[in-house]
C-alpha cells in the first residue's frame, strides 16, 4: 500500500503544500517559518508569517516540530493537512487533520 499523503497548510489557509514535495524547513529571526520544494524551480513558501510588532513569535524549534509532526504521520493509514494554529493561552502549535 502507497504511503498517504500529506500536505501542509499555510497559516491562513491559502496554500496547501505536499509535505513529500518539501526539502527544506526554516525558521528566521522573526518566528517566520519558510519551506523549500523540491523539484526543477526551487520555489519557497512561507508556511507562518510572523509580524514582530504582534509578539505571535513561534517557538524556536518551531520549525522542527513541523518535521517530526511530518514524520508521525508517515505511518498513517489516511491523507492529512498539518496546519500552524495561534491559540493565546498556548501560542503556536502544529494541528493535524484528516484531509
């Protein structure tokens, strides 16, 4: 049986990406988080856009929750979306959800 897919979504829902199209993740000095695809043009899409004035920071190892939440799911039997979520009692966190 083909591993199920999984995609991830940007914080605003406006882009879904397929997570085994992703060959970089990063996390810049402002909690942005930014993914790098796969493939012939190289193209990066911010997954979390942070605006510092808001104090919304992620977490500094926000970036690699996103791997091992990416990587939980690998042995999954069904498609799922991984979406950064803004709670303000718990701040930033990775939610997963049946496609």
């Amino acid at each position: 049986m083909a591993a199920p897919d999984v995609w991830v979504a940007k914080d605003d829902d406006s882009e879904l990406v397929r997570a085994g199209a992703i060959a970089a993740v990063s996390r810049d000095y402002t909690g942005t988080v930014t993914v790098r695809l796969s493939g012939g043009e190289q193209s990066a899409v911010a997954l979390v856009t942070v605006v510092s004035h808001e104090g919304k920071h992620t977490p500094g190892d926000f970036h690699r929750q996103l791997i091992r939440a990416i990587a939980e799911l690998s042995d999954t039997a069904q498609a799922a979306v991984v979406r950064a979520v803004w709670d303000d009692d718990q701040g930033w966190a990775w939610a997963i959800e049946p496609l």
